[in-house]
C-alpha cells in the first residue's frame, strides 16, 4: 500500500534538504484528532538551525508543495498539517484489503531470521496456575506476530523438568503414592505428594537424605528413578496440554531443563577454559563488575548445578542449531536481575550473539476476589479460571434468545471466555502489573474481548443481510463522511500497530488498535445507514465495513482469540 509517511518525508526533503528522509519521517506526527490533519509535522526544532520562526517556517514550506495526494495542507502555528484526499485514500485502503483480505499487514520483514521465543515453561508435576497465564499468553502473541512479519518461529516450551524436587517426589511415591489414583488427577495428587513429603522430611531429616540419594540414581539414570520421572513427565503433560488447547496454544519444542543436563559439563569447562571461574566461598562464581551486576552463582558449594548453568547450556545450543537473529524469553520482571548477569556471562565468555538475547518482562496478575479455586488452600489452576469464563459467558448466552443450538453456545461459549480472558491479559502494557476482574473482563461492553468479537458478529451479519461480495465495481469516492475517513485511517494504521508490537514486545499495541476499530466502527453503524437502497452506496459502506471485520479478525488471530461470525 502507498506509504503516506514515505511521501510527506520525500516532500519535506526537498524543501529541507540538510535534513535525512529518514529523520524526517520520524518527526511526523498523527495529530490527536481528525480536525487537525491526517499527518502533522512540527517546525520547532528547525528554528534554531534556519533561525526563523516556526510558524513561518511552515508556511514558507507549504507554499512549495504541490500534490495531489491532499486536499489540503494547512498551517496552524508551528505545525504543518496534511489532509489526505478522501476519495483517492479509500480507494488506496479498501482496493488493497479486499485484494490481500486476511494477509493484509503481513510482510516479508523478517525473512530468513530465525527467532526462539520461550514462553509458558510451566514446572512438571507442579500446578499449571494463574500466575502462568502472563508468559504463556503473551509469548503466544509475540510467537503470533513474528511469523505474521515472516520470521522463522520456534516457539519453545522449556518445561522445568529437572532438579532435586524430583528427588523428593520420588521419595514421596515410594512411601505413600498410588500410580492409579495420580493418573485420575495428576496434578493435584502430585502436589499433595509433594507437600507431604516436604512436611514429613522437616521431622524425618533421613526423608531428605533418601530424596539427594534418588535424585542422584536419576542423574545416573538409574532404571526406577527415570522411570518414576518419566512417569511424572507423562501425567503432567495430559494436564498441561488440556490447558494449551482451551487456549488453542501450539509449540514446535518441548526442550525442558533436563534435555540439556548433560550439556552443563562444556560450559563449566568453557569457563574454566577461559579462567572466568572463581572459588567463592566453596562455590563457582564469574564476577561481573565491569556490567555493574553482582556476580553470577554457576556451581554451589558441593559442585551441582543452578539455573544458571542449565540456561547458558540452553543458550549455547540454541545458538548452535538455529542461529538465531532473537533468542526471547517471555519471563516475569522478577527475573530481571537474573537475565542480565545470564547475557552478561554469555557476553564475557566471548558470544557475541549475546546481544541477540531479548528478556521480555511483565508484571504480576493479581485477583480480585482472591483465590478462585482452594485446592490445597494455595494455588489458582489456570484450568479452572478458562473454564469458569466459559461458564460465564454461556450463562449470558443462554439468558438471551439468539437462536442458537446448544452445540453453538457450548463451542461460542468457550470462543468468548477464553477469548476475554486473553483479550483482558493483553489490554495493559505488559509490564505493568493488573487486577484480574471477571466482571469486567466477562462484558460485552467497553474495552472486553467480548466487545470486539460482538462487533465482528455484528459486521458479518450486516454483510450477510447485504448480500455483498468482495468482486463488485465499487465506487469509493461516495465515502465522503468524516466518520468514514476515520474508520479508513484506523485500517489503514493497522500494519503500524503490528510493527510496534513486534518491535517492542508489547501485543497491546494490536488490542488497543482493534478496540478503537470497533468503537468507531459502532459509532457509524449507529449514525450512518448502511444498507440503503442506492446499490452503489450501500456497496461502498459494505465494502468499509468488510474492511473493518477482516482487520478486527486479522487482530484477534493475533492474539490468539476466535473471531466467530455470530453470538
């Protein structure tokens, strides 16, 4: 599609020509309401260098051009303002959306690249909680968006599947566990296994001794010990994988810690290699002053390993079989401290791509109403709270009379709670922390998943009522409404919110984006009537509001939500 902010730029470049294109099209501005312009360029930094007033600046700027892309350019104080035509912009926007329809946005920009994006990574035969909600969602999103850009995805759920826990539930399944009764409930079971062992090793010290002593036959692969774990690994997955797909979550990598347990021996020895570790009080420490961070723990005191070790050998490999242009992890703010000693000794030991690996924080989620499910008195199933927004939402359903089966509610009932569940997790700014609130995030009013999605069933029954058809001669020129225009720029804007939310790791920039779709979309349907009688007319507005519902869909899919064409 022509590229607006391309053309100002190339204009005010000849006008300005010590000034690179590329500066100038990132001075231009997208003033905060239609009066003021499509398109804003302030004058105040050129001031200074041509020693004139900004507003004379620009005046004597738009004297010289001559387009006709504008309808006009005026000039209000120090800024220059540009109003597209109309009728040619229509025309631009809605030829190219009903030409590319749901590839409308995609682009070619990240062909060739390679990206890991490590998201969800929940821990085996421990709860799936609320508290994964943030990485699994927002990592899928950004999983979402770089392959909509091109890039070469690996989405990589690096399950905890290692460390000494296991040792304590074997212990714990020796002396009081039942396979039968964990397979009916895993994870829960699971938990109860653990938190009784963990209780009993504090008044049977010997407990914790026999837990070292079968994490140790597991690290020597001992028959019952990997078969025990194995176990765990199976049971935890059927739990896990019934959460990914209420979610609809796909990975193409299961590579958790224990994959590269017998990788961690070449880095400790890469280091030693490269005199990076030091005896710290017993324990393998690289100091990291000259990055202003405290140094970084590889080996305690009695030689076993740390997250640490594990995650430089995952790195390492990573690199070595992808080379990867961005090695992402989706991992809480918490972790903040401990990714940047992790980049810092990748750095220090001579990687060079460790600049390429991106930690990408988020804030906690907290509860409203406080726990929603009591099981064990200390966790919050993630299972539970998508099933309990299903529920939710298929009781509104089944208070109205839409005429619908009970097949349909069941399958939109569960298309709109888990939709308004994501739709709520990815309003906000990641890295802010928010309030999980059901009434809010369950209405179909305001900023709510189920408010754009009801707006997208809204369009497609509008469509169906017009009979309209994406391959009829459209005259564009008929949608001279300012409320039109409007509409026509947030779709034409769209491929910008992509961009953005890729390049800063923020999928809040497409919710935002769709939301203000929909509420100007509703605006019009309100004031405007579409399907007239004048055929020409009716097919123009039609034609917009085909526009609109592909770019909400497109927007949705995104995030990972279902855009269903009835509710």
């Amino acid at each position: 599609m022509f590229d607006y902010r391309d053309y100002i730029a190339k204009i005010l470049k000849e006008n300005l020509p010590d000034l690179e294109e590329n500066e100038l099209k990132n001075m231009i501005e997208i003033p905060p309401n239609s009066e003021m312009g499509d398109y804003a360029f302030p004058t105040f930094s050129l001031a200074k260098v041509l020693r004139k007033n900004p507003a004379l600046i620009a005046k004597e700027i738009k004297e010289k051009i001559k387009s006709d892309k504008f309808s006009k350019i005026e000039v209000k104080g120090p800024y220059l303002n540009f109003f597209l035509d109309q009728k040619i912009f229509a025309k631009e926007v809605l030829e190219t959306l009903l030409k590319e329809g749901a590839d409308y946005g995609k682009s070619d920009l990240g062909e060739g690249k390679k990206v890991v994006v490590e998201f969800s990574s929940p821990n085996i035969a421990k709860p799936f909680h609320i508290g994964h909600i943030r990485t699994t969602i927002i990592g899928n999103a950004i999983n979402n968006i770089y392959r909509f850009l091109g890039y070469d995805v690996i989405a990589d759920n690096h399950l905890g599947d290692y460390g000494t826990q296991f040792g304590m539930l074997i212990t714990g399944m020796k002396h009081w566990g039942d396979e039968e009764i964990i397979k009916k409930d895993p994870i829960p079971e699971l938990l109860k296994l653990y938190v009784k062992v963990n209780k009993a090793a504090k008044e049977k010290p010997e407990l914790a001794d026999e837990a070292r002593m079968w994490f140790t036959k597991l690290e020597n692969k001992d028959e019952e010990a990997v078969r025990l774990w194995e176990f765990f690994v199976k049971e935890s997955m059927k739990e896990f994988q019934r959460v990914y797909e209420l979610l609809d979550i796909k990975f193409d990598t299961y590579l958790g810690e224990s994959f590269f347990s017998d990788k961690m021996e070449d880095v400790v020895n890469e280091l030693e290699d490269k005199n990076l570790l030091i005896e710290s009080q017993g324990a393998s420490i690289v100091e990291l002053e000259e990055y202003d961070l405290p140094p970084a723990m590889i080996l305690k005191s009695d030689g076993s390993t740390l997250y640490a070790t594990r995650d430089l050998a995952t790195a390492i490999y990573r690199h070595k079989v992808y080379d990867f242009y961005k090695n992402i992890y989706v991992v809480g703010s918490e972790q903040n401290l401990y990714f940047r000693q992790l980049f810092a000794v990748l750095d220090k030991m001579g990687k060079d791509w460790a600049k390429d690996c991106v930690h990408v924080p988020f804030g906690m989620v907290n509860l409203k109403e406080g726990r929603l499910s009591t099981r064990e008195g200390k966790v919050v199933f993630l299972e539970d709270v998508l099933n309990k927004a299903k529920e939710g939402i298929k009781e509104v359903m089944l208070s109205k009379d839409r005429g619908l089966t009970e097949s349909e509610i069941e399958e939109l009932s569960a298309q709109i709670g888990v939709g308004a569940v994501i739709f709520q997790e990815l309003f906000n700014d990641r890295i802010k922390d928010y309030t999980f609130d059901w009434e809010k995030t369950l209405s179909f009013e305001g900023e709510t998943g189920p408010y754009v999605q009801y707006t997208h069933a809204r369009i497609a029954s509008l469509l169906e009522k017009g009979d309209f058809e994406t391959d009829l001669d459209f005259d564009f020129s008929l949608l001279d409404l300012d409320i039109e225009r409007d509409i026509l720029n947030l779709i034409y804007r769209y491929p910008e919110s992509i961009f953005d939310a890729h390049e800063k790791y923020q999928p809040y920039f497409i919710t935002r984006h769709i939301v203000e779709i929909a509420k100007t979309f509703n605006s019009y349907y309100n004031s405007v009537p579409i399907n007239v009688e004048d055929d020409k007319l009716k097919n123009a507005r039609l034609a917009l509001c085909y526009a609109a519902k592909s770019t909400i869909k497109s927007g949705l899919k995104l995030l990972g939500i279902k855009a269903p064409d009835r509710m």
